[in-house]
C-alpha cells in the first residue's frame, strides 16, 4: 500500500480531496489538531510538531524522514486526479482507480530499481 500524504497549513474547512483521497492522511502541526478535529478523525491525521512546520520545505523534510515507503505527496488543494488527451475533454478518474495508479506507479519504480 501507497502512503498518500497531504501536507497541510489552516485549511480545516478547505479540504477538498479528503472525499476523494479516501485513504490519505493530512499532515499538520500540532498546534492546528483540534480545528482538523471537527473535520477529520483522529486516523486521518499525521500531527506533527510545530517545529517541524513553519515553511512547505520543513514539512516536507519531516514527511520524507519519518513517513514510510512507498510514499506519495499531494498538494492540499487537489481535487482528484484527471486523464486527459490532446484536444478531449479532462476526466475525473474514480477514487479506485486513482489510487490504483499511485499502486501500480509504484510498483513500475520498484521494478526499475530492481533492475
């Protein structure tokens, strides 16, 4: 299974792929946990402490260091994941299917460094 991780700053009321990332966790400072509280579960939430936040590249840092692999980052602000062609229409993949390809992604890097 992917880790699929959020990184997120004083957006509580702003989440929204939490619906369609199903599995995913939201990564925040601890100073920021009960206002994720009215808007999460507790297992949806990777809390961290605020030392380890303050700009995009701390947070980062942090997730890299203590986050298993495989590990994918999302950007709080993304709705889904499309598919799209040159000159068609953009399509929302299923939540399924999306985190199939985050799976199968994987598994083709894994197979690569394997070889």
């Amino acid at each position: 299974m992917v880790n699929i991780v959020i990184p997120t700053y004083k957006r509580p009321h702003k989440l929204v792929g939490a619906e369609y990332f199903h599995t995913a966790r939201f990564v925040l400072p601890e100073s920021q946990r009960d206002a994720y509280l009215r808007v999460l579960p507790i297992g949806r939430m990777v809390v961290i402490p605020d030392e380890a936040d303050g700009t995009i590249t701390r947070k980062r840092n942090w997730i890299l260091q203590n986050i298993g692999r495989p590990l994918a980052m999302i950007d709080d602000d993304v709705r889904g994941i499309m598919h799209s062609e040159a000159g068609r229409q953009n399509i929302m993949l299923k939540p399924d299917v999306a985190l199939s390809a985050f799976a199968d992604g994987h598994g083709v890097t894994w197979k690569l460094q394997a070889s």
